[in-house]
C-alpha cells in the first residue's frame, strides 16, 4: 500500500492529503456476535461488513491501512479522537510521535477489542502456547477484574506489567516496566481493531498541548497533512479522556481522573481504598507512568483564566487590565455566571443541557443490557450542538467596547465534559485574547474532576 508523503523538517511524515472517511455504525455491519465468556461480557466477539456500504468499505480501508502503513490514523472512541497505530511495530508507533510532535517520554496507552487480545499481550513472545484461548492461565491481575466487569468496554485505562520479550513495542511504554490498556466502549473503534488484528497504541489525535479532538474537524485542524486518513464516526459521547488506575502498587491509585469517578471505583471490590496519584499541575522531574501526568495539556493558543466555583463572573475592564490583553474575550459559563449575549440556550429538539440525545441503535443483538458487551452494542451517541455567540459589551469607560464571545455550557458534568474541549476550539477559531472558564465543584458528578483537572493544567492562572 502507498501513499504520497514526504518528511518534514520537524521529523513527522507529511501528507499530501489527509482524507476524511465517514462511517455510521448503523450502516456498516450485518451482524454482531459474542463469542465464548459469559454472554454480557464475551472473550471475544466477531462481526460481518457491509461490504455494499461506503461506510463497510470505509472501515476495511482504515483497518488495512493500519496494517502495513507507518503513518497512524485517527478514530473515534467513546472519549475522544485517538490516533492509532499499531502497538507491536516500532515504526508505526514512532508515526504517532512524529505527527502529534509527543515527547518520547510520554507513554502510550494501548487499545484491545477483546479480553483475548489483553491476555496475548501479557504473555512473553515465546510463550503463546497451550490452553483454550493460547494461555496456560489468565495473566490479568485479579485487583482489575471487577473493574473489567463493571466498567469495560469503556472510558478506563488500567496499568498492567509488561512481560519479558513483549510484543509491544519499546515506544508503547516509553522505558516503562508497565503498559496501560483499555477496551473502548465505541463499536467503530473495536470493529477497527478487531478488523486489524493487532492492538492499537493511541493517544489523542491532536498536536501535542492542544486541546483534545471530540470531532473529525477538530483532528483536521491539528493534523491535516501530517496523517493520511480520519475515521469519522460522529462527535463523541463522554469528552474527556479514560481515567487510568494503577492496581500494582499499594494502595491502588488513580493516576489519572476520567471518565469514572473515584467513587464509582470505590464501589468495586478492591478498591475500596484507592487513593488519587495525579496532581493537577504538570509533574515535571520524572518519568511519567501514565499519559497526561507530566506535560503541559489541553491548551487553547489564548490565555485561559480559571476561576471557581462560586467566583462572581469578572469584570472586564479589570481583566483587560490585569492580564494586558486585547479587547476580544471568550467566556465559557457552567453554572451561575449571567449570559451578556443574548441567545435562546435550550433549541428545539434538545434537552434541557443543550444536546441532542440520538437514541441507541441494535446491531442484531436481541435485548442489550447496560454493561459490558450490551452497552457496547447499544452504541448511543450524544451529540453536542455548542455555539458560541457574539455581542459588543460597553464597557466601565462608557466609550469603548469588548468584543465578547459566549458558550454556555450548562448542565451536568457529563453535559461539560462532553462539550469543553469543543468550546476551546471553538473560541480559538474566534481568534479571543483571552478565555475565561467557570469552573465547576470538582466533587458534583463522576467527571467532574475530570473536568476540573483539565481546566487546571490548560490554565494559565486560576482564580480562588
């Protein structure tokens, strides 16, 4: 397979073209089915394309690419845009390096479609022998299997020992003794492994600092050129990336929030206790064990100014002022902050936090349950429909005027999630000097530290 590329002066392979391939999930398989394990929860699973669909032939297209192409390409999952490549070979994990411009350091998380899959990983290349499923025993840490069956597939990454003579590549780990690994809860993205045959390593599909993708275009705006394809399957359902725990040590801890609380994680036996391992701040001076730890995140290029929860909405001139910046300012409101601009927040055909709930669709499985291979199937998508709005604010001087930009982004912690890496895109298009972000109290909702958590590390000041 080829493509035309050529190296750019900063290391990744630029592409000529990067195409955008649509894919609907309601259109691109015949029939899903589980196979083996207990029938709510499979060891593995298998699936028949449509192949007569553009959207089938999309699909096998990417899969194929990612076979045998070094040039990695983004996805859709539950959580945000990935961009994969495969895990087991060195030069197609370095393809994810170049083209996000990822410190070397900073370890991948490797995606599986199957517990089959996770368990081969666990094994040292010279031992896939004997036993029903090519293992001898189940090599994945019991202090994990009541996460895999509550949470899985789904928005959390658990950390795993990398064996002697790993199939993984040395880039997947970055020097680590571990791996992280998750099950995606997105049907394209398990159809795209499953249709690969490898696991897939992939980080967010964005330039290294920006704010994650939870749409195509906003992988496009960071990448274009720099990968050959984007699987387009829709905004996504959860927007903040998958909570990583690490069960090894004692007590476990997470290591970084996500899409499952430290409480729902405290309900699962074994994690009774677990602690928080993360700091909010970039934790420089070491070896990250997870993504997300050590560097500077989810950064907008305007200045972003956090303020918490319950901190009156700030005056402008006193911004403009304080922070020396022009008179163009982006506002996100999450809870109590009085809109300027004047705009209906709740449209037609939306629910009351602005979103349009598509509802869920059944790929020839009868009855789908609400955890693991059901929920899978159940393949809802919630999809964001964000404006930011614009109107000229008179001023203290009662001359001059500010240019404002509003999103609101009312409702739940699932409903701010799902939108808040949109709305710093959003208003960076916008071209505002400044963004200023109501926080949230990080202990309302399961995301909510998430939340909270990202807005710190994209901040340049927060204001308590």
């Amino acid at each position: 397979m080829t493509s035309s590329i050529k190296t750019h002066q900063n290391g990744y392979q630029n592409v000529k073209t990067t195409q955008i391939l649509p894919v609907d999930s309601s259109k691109t398989f015949k029939n899903v089915s589980p196979i083996n394990g207990h029938a709510s929860f499979p060891d593995d699973w298998d699936f028949e394309l449509d192949e007569e669909t553009a959207d089938g032939q999309n699909l096998r297209k990417t899969a194929a690419w990612l076979k045998h192409s070094d040039v990695p390409v983004a996805f859709p999952t539950e959580t945000v845009y990935g961009l994969g490549a495969d895990a087991t070979r060195s030069e197609a994990v370095k393809g994810i390096y170049k083209a996000k411009q990822r410190p070397a350091d900073n370890p991948l998380i490797v995606h599986v479609c199957s517990l089959n899959q996770l368990r081969q990983l666990l094994l040292p290349l010279t031992d896939l022998k004997s036993g029903p499923n090519g293992t001898a025993h189940d090599l994945i840490p019991d202090i994990y299997k009541s996460l895999i069956q509550k949470f899985w597939p789904g928005p959390l990454t658990i950390l795993l020992p990398n064996p002697d003579g790993s199939r993984l590549a040395p880039e997947v780990t970055a020097g680590l003794p571990t791996f992280g690994a998750r099950m995606p809860n997105n049907l394209l993205a398990m159809a795209l492994i499953k249709q690969a045959g490898v696991p897939l390593a992939a980080p967010s599909a964005n330039a290294s600092t920006r704010p994650s993708p939870t749409a195509a275009e906003h992988v496009y705006d960071d990448l274009n050129g720099r990968i050959d394809m984007i699987l387009d399957g829709g905004p996504c359902d959860v927007g903040v990336e998958s909570t990583v725990v690490d069960g090894l040590s004692d007590p476990p801890c997470i290591l970084r929030p996500g899409g499952i609380s430290i409480d729902q994680l405290r309900l699962c036996p074994g994690w009774e206790n677990v602690i928080i391992g993360y700091k909010d701040t970039s934790e420089k001076g070491s070896a990250p064990k997870a993504p997300g730890m050590k560097y500077r995140h989810y950064s907008p290029r305007a200045k972003v100014i956090l303020y918490d929860a319950g901190q009156p909405r700030p005056n402008l001139m006193e911004v403009m002022e304080r922070f020396r910046v022009g008179k163009s300012i982006g506002c996100i409101l999450t809870k109590n902050w009085e809109p300027l601009c004047q705009y209906t927040e709740v449209g037609a055909g939306k629910s009351k936090d602005g979103t349009k709930v598509v509802e869920p669709m059944n790929h020839g499985v009868p009855s789908p349950s609400n955890s693991g291979f059901g929920r899978l199937m159940q393949s809802t998508s919630v999809h964001a429909s964000r404006t930011a709005h614009r109107s000229p604010v008179q001023l203290d001087d009662g001359v001059e005027a500010a240019d404002v930009w509003e999103i609101s982004l009312r409702g739940g912690a699932d409903s701010i999630a799902r939108g808040l890496f949109a709305a710093l895109r959003e208003l960076d298009k916008q071209g505002v000097h400044i963004i200023l972000v109501e926080g949230i109290d990080e202990h309302e909702g399961a995301r909510a530290a998430a939340i909270m958590n990202r807005l710190r590390k994209a901040a340049e000041m927060e204001i308590r």
